[in-house]
C-alpha cells in the first residue's frame, strides 16, 4: 500500500504546483518541484521495495503473509512506472502553455 500512496502524494504535487506556478508566472519552481518529488518519490519507493524483499525471504512466513508482501512488491513496482511517467511528462512539457 506505499507505493500507491507515494505515487498519489506525487501526483498531488506535480500537478498542484504546476497550477500554482502558472498563477504566480514561475515556470522554473514547478520544474524545481517536480525534480525534487519525483527524486524522493523514487527513493521511497525503493527503499520500500528493498525492505519489502528482504522480508519476503524469511522462512517462518505463512503463504498469506508472503502474498500479501509480493502484492506490495508488484504495486511498487507499478507506483514507480506512474510516478517516472508522470515526472517525466511534467519535465519535458513546459508549464503554463
């Protein structure tokens, strides 16, 4: 359930301060922004994916426990194509156009 989380948080933020720098004529803080986010972004979903693999590894772990942790593991995945997608169409289009 990070990844997606992450990924809306995100979202959240590329898209509202694109709104926001349009209003306050500073395209140049939206792509500062955008960077940024999509940096920690991909960072904590990393992190949360590196985590979430090495607790799938353990042995004493019923197979509802190990489901539940490769599910999460495939949504950090996806969440990481999302937000890579959105980070990238917000850096190469200009905002306020």
């Amino acid at each position: 359930m990070t990844g997606p989380v992450i990924w809306a948080a995100h979202f959240l933020a590329v898209y509202a301060s694109e709104s926001l720098a349009c209003r306050w004529n500073e395209p140049a803080a939206h792509d500062a922004i955008v960077a940024g986010a999509t940096f920690f972004a991909i960072a904590a979903i990393l992190l949360h994916a590196r985590r979430t693999v090495r607790n799938t590894d353990t042995n004493g772990s019923c197979e509802a426990q190990r489901f539940i942790r490769l599910t999460a593991l495939a949504l950090d995945g996806l969440s990481l194509i999302g937000v890579c997608w959105a980070g990238l169409a917000a850096l190469l289009l200009d905002a306020c156009r």
